[in-house]
C-alpha cells in the first residue's frame, strides 16, 4: 500500500533533519501542518507500527522512535525552564526506507 503523501513529507522532513533533535511541532511548523497531533498521529500510525512481510509474515518495524529529551525554554520573564519533550528519531530501518516504494 503506498504511503500517504503528508506521510511522505513528515518521512522525508525527518530525514533530511536527522541529526538534529526535532520535535512532532517543529516538523508540523516546518510543514505547514497546522496540529502537531496530526503530526505525532502519522508518526504513530505509519511510522512507529509500520508492518512489513519479513519470511511470509507481518511483523511491526518502527522506522521512527520517540527519545525522551528536554528543551529549556525562556520565559516572557526571563527565567529558564526545563519542558521535557519526545524527540524523533529514525530507526535504522528506518534509514533503509524508501517511502516511495511499494
């Protein structure tokens, strides 16, 4: 079944930023996407569970992953504070993908 085209996108976005810790919301900014959710959705649905027939059977083989990470983040005020995030990362499957196949 071929990938969806928003799937390919955020796959391709991942990628190219791989050595970079980015989160759902940088790659929906990045995008154009509107809701991050819709973001950590696809990661979740064509990424994270992504299923392929290894030996005639359907296994799971999660091209991404989230790791746990932190972000300090300044405030209106000034001050510093530490907001834990997931940020995405490929699987080494992950880096043998081609979206575009079949």
């Amino acid at each position: 079944m071929a990938m969806k085209e928003t799937s390919v996108k955020i796959f391709e976005y991942v990628k190219a930023h791989e050595d970079e810790n980015i989160t759902a919301k940088d790659i929906a900014n990045a995008l154009g996407i509107e809701d991050a959710r819709s973001v950590n959705g696809s990661i979740t649905a064509a990424f994270c569970r992504h299923r392929e027939e290894i030996d005639g059977e359907k296994v799971t083989v999660p091209l991404m992953e989230r790791v746990e990470g932190e972000l300090e983040i300044e405030t209106e005020s000034g001050k510093v504070k530490h907001e834990s995030v997931k940020f995405i990362k490929l699987t080494e499957a992950g880096r043998n993908f081609d979206p575009t196949a079949e």
